[in-house]
C-alpha cells in the first residue's frame, strides 16, 4: 500500500507540474502577446512625423522623423515575437519595390542591431559600409518589441568633399532632404542576415517629407502589372502555345484528308489560331513589366533567378522569329522545305521550354508574393503534357505497326488557296480516340492556366 501510494502520489506530482509548465507558458505566451505592440506617439502630426499601420494608438509597427540640423533622428519599433525578427523600412522614388535604401532592425540571439542596406526589388544586398550615415544608434529587443533609434545624415560626405561611397554605386545613399515613399516589411534573420519577408511590404500612401511633420499610414502595394503579366504569360503558354505544338505534332491525321477548315487542314487552323494568340499575349505581357519596372532589371540571387529576365527576352525573340520563319517557309517539294521544318520545330519547342522555365522562376521572385500553389500545378501540368504526349506516341506506333502505317502520310496542310502543299494520302474517318484525347486536352491545360492564374491574381 506504501508503494502503491507513492507511486500514485509520484503520478499526481507529475501531472501537477505538466499542468503547472502548460499554466506558466500559456501565462508568458500571453504577457508577450499582450506586451508586443506598439503605441502611437501622441505627437504625430504635429511635434514628429510618423509612418505606421496603427488603429487607432495600437500599431504592429511605427516610424517617427524630426530634422535636427544635418540628421533626421528617427525612431523604428515594431512588434515581433518570433526568433531573431527583423524589420525592414525602405526609401522609395515610388510604391514599390526596387531601388531602394533600406533601414533593417533585427534581433539576432536577443542583440539587437541596425544596419543600411539597397534593395533591387529582387534581392537586397547589405551596403559596404553596414551603417552607413547612422549614428547615435540605440537598439533593443525585450518582450517582442524590437527598436531601433538612430540619427541618419541627410547627406553624407567625406572631407575633402567627394560623395562617400557606400556599395557599388553612390547612388544607393538617398538625400533625406528629398521626399521618398516609405515601404514596411519583415521577417526573420540567419546569423544577421535578413530573409524574404513573411508577407507582402506595406507602402506609404504618400511621400514623405522628413522636414515637416506628417501622420502617414499604410497600405499593402499593389502591382497590378505583374499580375497581369504572369497570368497573360501563363495563358500564353500553358494553353496555346502548348496546344498549338501539340496539334501540329500529333494531330496531322487526326481528321479525314477530305475534311478542311477555312480551306486548311483542321490541325493547320488550330496550330495558327493558338500560336497566334501565344505570340499576341506574350508581347502584351512583354510590354507590361516593362511599362511596370521601366527598365531592365539585373536580379541578383540564385542563377535560377537571375535568369528571368534573361530568359524573358529569348523567348520573346524565338517567338517573333518563328512566325516570320513561317512567313517565308519553301514550296513544297523544294530542297529546303526539310530544313524550314526542322528549324520551325526546334525555335517553337525552344521557346516553349524556356518558357515554362521562366513561369517556374517567375513564381520564386520577390516582387510579389506568389504562393507554392502555382509551383504545384505548374509541375502537375508538366507531368499532363508528357504523359499525354507520350501516350499518344506509342498509340500511333502500335497503329502503323498493324499495317495502318503502310498509307503513306505527309504531315502538311491543304492553302486556302486550294493548292495542295503536302497533304495525308489517308482518306479514312474521324480518329474518334484522337478527339476525345482532345478535347479532354484542352479542358485539362484551360484548368491548369486558370488554376495558375488564380494564385497569381490573389499574390499580395
């Protein structure tokens, strides 16, 4: 009995502690919840100026300016529980990301710092010279709230007079005596180096003017732009480049060679509507990041990254050049037509390749926040287009292995002129599984681009 009640008196302890441990963290996990906001400074608007996303005087984060002679003395706070937090202001000559000075507070292993870095709109690369133009920094970090208090010189230069300089270009010193939009992020930090981050920049609704004293609040960027560049890329190009190779490929033999659409072979018809449409949108969404980014952008990072652009512009040249090819193929029958086929084939499969190349990186890039979702269906749709194609490659050799394969076939289309060019010598019915294959085809890569494309249009 002694030892049956010790061991059951044993069993109450330890419940009671594990009981006590989970009281003791929900207690603490709530005192820093409660703890880890911000207030807003009574004086905003009229003593500082003041950048935030506060309701009413709680805020998750908060900047306060005020000129004094050649500094602006500002304050940063933001509310932060996770490990090693950061938070990120950006100077900007417009609402969004790219070419911009970033302040950056963070907490590694509970020490806090603050650090000057450039943001290209797809990497951010910390300055040469970390505090560059700061001084009189004071940093905190205790119960989620993580501060920053610095001056920071309008202008900055060396003795003798020359621009001072800070990474690869002086321009990446922004004159505070210049009005800039300001830009909200953060995140988490790895040994003192920021990651993306967590969600998507909150931007100023205004410029702001560090002379004066102003009341700024927030709002989340909108890049309407890039959306619609990827969503017109990836109709481009998952539905109709996709399916205007895939007819041209497969589906010469498809229909009865008596049976023409708008005096051509109804492959013919279906591979011009869909790469004309393929070329239409992709020259479209071409122009739209330009319009948005206003110029050529060198991203840094993984060379998966940095080859968007890149990437970008050869597909956008193979696209333009295959349908001049196309303008100027040989008669058929000529020597050359061989070679016009071959080089037709090779542009439209290169560019289709490094075309859903670049949809992939598209999806990895900063300039908005794009979930895995679209990584997900991409990669779905990859796996659809090869099976299918494969599927159908072996259905065609085991049918001329039968004996279907002796009519001879020339894969080729009838003009609307009513010449026949090359034509398919079978004068056979409807290849009822082909068309089946199809038109589920065709409902499968519209699913997979309107699937894509919502991700993309709900991207903050």
């Amino acid at each position: 009995m002694y030892v049956i009640g010790s061991n059951f008196d044993l069993k109450n302890n330890m419940i009671f502690t594990l009981y006590y441990r989970c009281i003791l963290t929900a207690v603490i996990m709530c005192t820093i919840c409660e703890t880890a906001t911000v207030q807003k400074d009574s004086g905003c608007g009229t003593t500082v100026g003041c950048f935030h996303d506060c309701s009413g005087d709680t805020c998750s984060f908060l900047l306060t300016w005020l000129e004094n002679g050649d500094d602006i003395d500002m304050t940063f706070s933001c509310a932060r529980s996770e490990t090693d937090p950061y938070c990120a202001i950006g100077l900007s000559s417009n609402t969004k990301m790219g070419d911009d000075s970033v302040f950056e507070c963070l907490s590694t292993s509970g020490t806090a710092q603050v650090y000057v870095s450039y943001n290209s709109g797809y990497s951010n690369s910390r300055l040469d010279q970390n505090q560059y133009g700061l001084s009189s920094i004071t940093t905190s970090y205790s119960n989620g709230l993580l501060t920053c208090n610095f001056k920071r010189k309008k202008t900055f230069t060396l003795a003798a007079g020359r621009k001072k300089r800070a990474a690869t270009s002086s321009s990446t010193y922004f004159d505070m005596n210049s009005d800039w939009y300001l830009l909200y992020a953060y995140g988490t930090n790895s040994g003192g180096t920021i990651g993306k981050h967590t969600s998507a920049p909150l931007v100023s609704t205004v410029t702001a003017d560090f002379q004066s004293v102003e009341d700024i609040s927030a709002t989340a960027i909108k890049r309407p732009l890039i959306k619609a560049h990827g969503i017109l890329m990836v109709f481009a190009w998952v539905l109709f480049s996709t399916l205007g190779i895939f007819t041209a490929r497969l589906y010469k033999t498809a229909w009865p060679e008596q049976v023409e659409w708008m005096g051509a072979k109804p492959w013919f018809v279906i591979h011009r509507v869909c790469m004309i449409s393929g070329l239409v949108l992709t020259l479209i969404s071409f122009i739209m990041i330009f319009v948005d980014v206003g110029k050529y952008v060198e991203i840094t990072g993984s060379t998966f990254k940095k080859s968007h652009p890149v990437l970008g512009i050869i597909v956008m040249c193979l696209v333009v050049i295959n349908p001049v090819m196309a303008i100027f193929r040989p008669k058929p029958g000529t020597s050359k037509r061989i070679i016009f086929r071959v080089a037709h084939t090779l542009v439209g499969v290169a560019g289709q390749t490094m075309a859903i190349v670049n949809l992939f990186s598209g999806t990895v890039l900063d300039a908005i926040e794009i979930s895995s979702g679209a990584r997900i269906a991409l990669g779905i749709y990859c796996g659809w287009i090869f099976a299918v194609e494969i599927g159908l490659f072996i259905y065609d050799y085991i049918i001329c292995n039968k004996g279907k394969g002796k009519i001879k076939v020339k894969h080729e289309l009838r003009s609307s002129r009513g010449d026949l060019q090359e034509n398919d010598d079978k004068k056979g019915e409807y290849n009822k599984l082909k068309m089946v294959v199809l038109v589920v085809h065709i409902l499968a890569l519209s699913a997979f681009s309107i699937a894509v494309s919502a991700v993309i249009g709900s991207a903050e």
